[in-house]
C-alpha cells in the first residue's frame, strides 16, 4: 500500500491540498497550515497509508502542491 | 524636502541580514514570518518566536522594525494572524505592513501602527486618504512615475491628510530591487503554469525565464530580440536619488528579502551615502558611479529606472541569473573565536584559499564581514594555500559562531 508523507512545516497554507481532497486534509484553524487527517507524526513530517482507490487523486494533489511538500511512496 | 527626514528600510530574512542592515546604517528594516508573507519561499524566514529577539535587536541598535503580513489570507489563517500580532504587540514591533482588510481589522483593534503595503497598489490621492483612517504610511504602487508620486506627497499636504496617529500621512516608495512584471501583487503566471500561489509568498518566477514565442495557427516561431520577454531588469534609483527625494516622499525602502547579508550591505550603504550626499551638496555623478560599482557587485538582473522615469515599456533581462560582477563561492564555516586576540577559526569545506584573495563572513554577530587575507594562517602556521580540511584562522572583531558561513569573492 502507498504512503502519504507530508513535509507540514514547510506548508504555506494556500488550502489546494483540502480543495481537491477533502477527505484527507483540512487546514489547522490553529496555525492556518493543512493538516493530513489522522497522520502519524515523527519529528514534524507526517504519513499515512492511502488505499489504493485513493492514489490517483492523491498523486494529482502532490503534483499541485505549490512548495512541493507532499510526497507518495 | 529636507534629507534628514528621509527613512532608508532594508530587507530582512535572517539575523545576519538584520545585523548586515545596522551595520551599513538602516533606519529600519522589515522582515515576515511563517507563511504569511510574500517570501515564503525564503529558507530563512522567521518563526514566531524570533519576533522578540528580532525587536530586541533592532531597538537596542536604534532602528525600527516592520513585520510583513502581506499575503492574500484565508479564514483559516485567522487564528495564526492573532497569534502574531499579539506577539507584534507585545514586543513592539513599531509598525505591520498589510494588503488585506483583515490585518487592518485587527491591527486597528490592537492598536497595531500600520503601514499599506505596495500589494494594495495605491497608485491615487483618493486611495491615499481612504487608507488614511487606519494607516500612518502608505506605500505607493511601484508602477508609478515621480511626477504622479510628487502629486500625490503635494495633495497630501496641501489638504493636510492625517495618518490615524494624528500625525502627517507618509508616502513609502521602493528604491531598488526586483520588479514584477504584473502590477505587484496582480500575477497569476505562477499558477497557471505551477499551480504555484505567488500571492502566498510562492511565486516560482518563471517571468524570468527565456521564452519562445510561436504563432499557433501556422506554428511559426516569432522573430523577439530579447528572449527574456517577461523579465524585468532591476530598478535602481541611485543615479536619480536627488529626483526622488525631491518627490516628497518620506521612506526608501530596498527590495530583497530573499537575499543574503551582503547585498543588504551593499546596497543599504550605497544608499545611505547617496542620502547623506544629497542632504551636504556633494551628490554628484563621480560617486553616482562608484555607487553603481558597487551595486553591481551583488545580485541584480541589471538596472534601470523602473517606471519612475515614465517610460512607456519596461527594460526587460538579456540574462537567466544574476548579472552581479563579483559571485560568493562557499568556502568552509566557523568553528571557534579567541576574543582576546579577536581571531577567529573556519573550517575550510570546499574550494581553496590562496594569498590575495578576497574573503566574506555571513553570520549574526557581523551581518556581512569582507576582507582580502593578504597571508595566510592555516592549521596555526603562514601558508600559500588553504583547502578542505584545513583550520584558517584570520584577525575578526566580532565573535565567531559556528552558524557562521565563509566565502570567497571570486570576479563573475
């Protein structure tokens, strides 16, 4: 299964991640970044296993993070 | 106008830049933190929690500070938003620069000095006055001429227009820097292409590349004598600095927060000594170009006058990078200090270091630090050459830290 690993302390904030998926990301009202919904955190950089029906749209997500923070492996 | 009126505000993007600026004498310097700012990209930016030491510092050297909070915002950066001000307040940071209405709410509630920033693109007196009620400086729109900008300081004054601190409105231009090739703050181009949110800081300018213009119908590429369509050059205003003063205008502010400690040096410098010549008579076009020189040393795309002049058309790049005639080539870091002989060890990393060359340190405690090492003292002992694993060691007032990065200055 593949993997979302998500950079979160260099978000900017700009809301795309949470525009296309919803399901997966919100922004934090506390420091205005997006947050990957029940990640597991380790030294700031997040992951979580996405189900395979998931993939395509999460890879399209990754593709247009501006900073280029969200990675799939 | 009077000189001595005239507010010179360099960037800032990390302590060595802040202390760069002191050192060349800045009157203030403006700075961003988080990613509500229009330098997000910038690896060095500020946390929250450097608002304090960054208000300690300027204020124990007698300079303002401005805190940046200029991007487009959203509801969710409401609450980050209130974190800050509340530290701007606390800490008395002297003024917030601000585009969106939200940041005015708030800092008027807060009772937070501020300034309109050159995203809001004020480019009228109608625009001026209705920025009045909430704002003490207003900064003017980088598209507009000296003759529409010393309208606007006249009109200021002639209907006697109050900033909401009961004190005269005053009028902030930039001075040098790099220009936009939309109106600041109007440029999608990053998004269409990048998806890349340029009005959050992450603008990925691809005007700065070369492009190809081909016509779609027939597929035939189109004759341009200039690659570079999009690319502005930079504006430099130093050999026109007389002219601006004359605007009326009452604060100069240096683009470049991205940047590092020795461009703000620079270019702090140079326009602090064309000020200072302009306020004693001795402004003249021998030192307008020694100041040139100077500036070309640092990064820049070439120079021209912006649209202050009112030419028709921008002057766009003939180059990709930086057109500075000196580049920086990283040599090695800090490793120790000794202050009671004030010298200070670096650990040389990459490259080399022959007698005659010229060397800079970019860190906190000197902001921008250059000699040329006429001989040198490697591993403890006089030398012809110094590589990597070698100790340097070299004569320095300021205190060594091992953050501390040195370069040489190498002829572009």
């Amino acid at each position: 299964m593949s993997k979302i690993i998500h950079y979160r302390n260099k978000c900017i904030g700009c809301g795309i991640c949470q525009q296309q998926q919803p399901t997966l990301w919100r922004m934090s009202k506390k420091d205005g970044k997006a947050t990957l919904i029940q990640a597991i955190e380790k030294k700031g950089i997040y992951q979580i296993a996405i189900p395979t029906h998931l993939l395509e749209l999460t890879i399209n997500v990754a593709k247009a993070c501006p900073v280029n923070i969200i990675k799939i492996v | 106008m009077a000189n001595k009126t005239i507010e010179l505000l360099s960037p800032a993007g990390s302590f060595d830049c802040i202390q760069a600026a002191i050192n060349a004498g800045a009157d203030a310097i403006y700075f961003g933190v988080e990613q509500l700012n229009m330098r997000t990209r910038s690896s060095n930016g500020f946390s929250l929690a450097d608002i304090e030491e960054v208000s300690t510092l300027c204020h124990s050297n007698g300079i303002k500070a401005y805190l940046t909070l200029n991007t487009v915002m959203y509801d969710h950066d409401m609450q980050l938003l209130k974190a800050i001000l509340q530290q701007v307040k606390l800490h008395h940071i002297d003024a917030v620069i601000a585009a969106d209405f939200a940041v005015m709410e708030y800092c008027s509630q807060l009772q937070i000095p501020l300034h309109i920033s050159t995203q809001a693109n004020i480019s009228n007196i109608a625009a001026v006055q209705f920025f009045a009620r909430m704002a003490d400086v207003v900064v003017l729109a980088r598209e507009l001429t000296l003759r529409q900008i010393t309208q606007i300081t006249r009109d200021i004054e002639r209907r006697n227009i109050l900033g909401v601190s009961g004190k005269p409105l005053e009028v902030e231009i930039f001075v040098h820097g790099a220009l936009c090739m939309a109106i600041s703050g109007k440029c999608y181009l990053s998004l269409h292409t990048q998806n890349a949110a340029a009005n959050r800081g992450a603008c990925v300018q691809n005007c700065r590349r070369s492009y190809i213009v081909t016509d779609a119908e027939t597929n035939e590429q189109l004759v341009i004598d200039n690659e570079y369509i999009m690319s502005p050059k930079d504006l430099c205003t130093i050999g026109v600095l007389d002219q601006v003063v004359n605007s009326g205008v009452q604060v100069l502010k240096i683009e470049g927060r991205s940047k590092g400690a020795d461009y703000v040096y620079t270019v702090t410098k140079c326009y602090k000594e064309a000020l200072e010549a302009i306020a004693n008579g001795t402004y003249n076009a021998a030192s307008i170009a020694q100041w040139e020189t100077m500036l070309a040393t640092v990064y820049n795309r070439g120079f021209w006058e912006g649209y202050y002049l009112g030419q028709e058309m921008g002057e766009w790049t003939k180059s990709p990078g930086s057109a500075a005639t000196e580049k920086k080539v990283y040599i090695g870091k800090g490793s120790r200090y000794y202050p009671n002989i004030q010298v200070g060890e670096f650990d040389i990393e990459a490259g080399t270091l022959q007698p005659g060359d010229t060397i800079m340190v970019s860190g906190q405690a000197h902001g921008m630090f250059k000699e040329t090492l006429h001989q040198l003292t490697v591993n403890g002992n006089h030398a012809i050459i110094a590589e990597k694993g070698d100790k340097l060691t070299f004569p320095i007032t300021t205190k060594v830290a091992v953050t501390d990065k040195l370069y040489k200055i190498t002829k572009a």
